[in-house]
C-alpha cells in the first residue's frame, strides 16, 4: 500500500449539502400518511424512549413495576414493555439517522455552541432542556413530534393550540438565551 492511499482512507467523507427543507417535508408527510394508513399510529417518539426505560427498570426493580400501575400498562408480569410499535419508530430513528449522517459526510463529535459560551456550560444547559422537555413530555402524555405531525395531521385542535404555545414560548425565551449563541 503507497502512502498516498493510505491518506486517501484516513481523510473523512466529504459532507454532502442538506435536503431541500420544502422536499424532505413532503418525504416526511408521506411517511406519516403510510405511518396511519399501515399502523394506525402516528409518528412520535418519547413513547418508545419510555418504554425503553421501563424495560431496564423491570430487569432492575421488578417490583417497584409490578406494583406501579402507570408502569404495569406497560411492562410487568409476563408483559414485555419492548413489545410496542413506538420502540420500533424509535430504534428506526435512531439507526436512520446515524445512517443517514455516515452516508452523507456528518457522523462527527461536536458540541455546537456560541463563542461566549463554554462546552461544559452549553452541555449542562442542553441536559437541563433535555430534562425539562422529558418531564413536559410525560406530563402532556406525548412529545412534540407526537402532537405536531400526529395530532396535527388529524386536525386535532389541543395539538395546533399546544404548537402555537410551543412556538410562543420559544420566540419569548430566545431573547433570554440569544447571548449564549451570539
């Protein structure tokens, strides 16, 4: 193997340009149109990621899920909390996606983040934000992407009024936390 070879290995995958946005959203109403024609179900995903979680506390504190009636809808006994469609929307996002950045150029390790901010400070913020979404999530009894495109798809009015919400409530707070990308 000459050296020029070996370079050619070593350098990274040249980063491909984005979808255009207009065209990867009629991909993605597509998909959810298939998602309830097939399912029956919409899209969504904080779902899955709790019934991840129930199946590792089932294996740790079998208990404590047996005894728990939110969890024991889920898991417990016999019930596999893994036996689900949302896990699998959520294993698929997740694989996809990491597909998708190592095809076009972008599987990297970057903390993206202002130049008056530090990397750790900009980490504790995003598992503060990560927390508090997680917790409204559970609370509402879905995520975002779940009321957005499912509840919305069907013209649900509680998701259109919880989107117009969530983007108020964003448009009101980045003023408060432009300084940390500016």
């Amino acid at each position: 193997m000459t050296t020029t070879s070996i370079k050619k290995k070593q350098q990274p995958r040249q980063a491909k340009p984005y979808t255009n946005p207009y065209l990867a959203g009629l991909f993605l109403g597509l998909v959810l149109f298939a998602s309830f024609f097939f399912t029956g179900n919409g899209l969504g995903a904080s779902g899955g990621l709790n019934r991840i979680l129930v199946f590792f506390e089932d294996l740790v504190a079998p208990q404590h899920v047996n005894t728990t009636p939110y969890l024991l809808e889920m898991a417990g006994g016999d019930k596999p909390a893994l036996d689900s469609w949302v896990v699998f929307v959520t294993v698929g996002v997740l694989v996809g996606g990491f597909f998708s950045g190592w095809r076009n150029g972008r599987l990297k390790v970057e903390t993206n983040k202002g130049p008056n901010i530090s990397n750790r400070k900009r980490w504790l913020f995003a598992f503060l934000g990560g927390g508090f979404m997680g917790f409204g999530a559970r609370l509402a009894r879905g995520c975002t992407s779940g009321q957005a495109l499912s509840g919305g798809a069907v013209l649900s009015v509680g998701s259109w009024a919880f989107m117009f919400a969530v983007f108020g409530g964003a448009y009101a707070l980045a003023y408060f936390v432009r300084k940390l990308w500016n």
